[in-house]
C-alpha cells in the first residue's frame, strides 16, 4: 500500500472491484485514532504558519533538515 499513488485504477482493472485509496484511507484513520501521528506529519500540515518562524533561523533549520550523513 505504500507505492499507492491513489489513482484509482486499480479499482477500474481489478475483477472484484477493490477500491484500494478508499481502503487505505480507512486504514490510516483508523490507525491513527489508535496510535499517534509522527512529528513530521505535524510539521508538514503546520508547514505554512511554520515558515516565519523557520525563515528567523535558516542554518538551525538547513542543519536540522539536511543530516551531514546524507552528503556524500
């Protein structure tokens, strides 16, 4: 289910007529009724009212979104 791209063809395509978005969203609200959302779904929904904030300090925020790890 992570490689759904929610396009809905496979509803048209499968023979039993499985409607795989609407099944997934259905999950993901249930699931997270259950157990709690990751920070950075919090991050990304709150993105806009964020970037004031983020724009007063670019190297703290560079430093924490770009792990030196990841430059190779």
């Amino acid at each position: 289910m992570s490689g759904c791209l929610a396009c809905k063809a496979c509803a048209s395509q499968c023979p039993i007529k499985v409607d795989v978005p609407s099944f997934r969203s259905r999950f993901m609200q249930l699931y997270y009724s259950r157990y709690p959302r990751p920070i950075k779904d919090h991050l990304v929904a709150n993105i806009e009212s964020l970037l004031p904030l983020m724009a007063k300090a670019p190297r703290l925020v560079n430093a924490a979104t770009q792990p030196q790890w990841h430059k190779g």
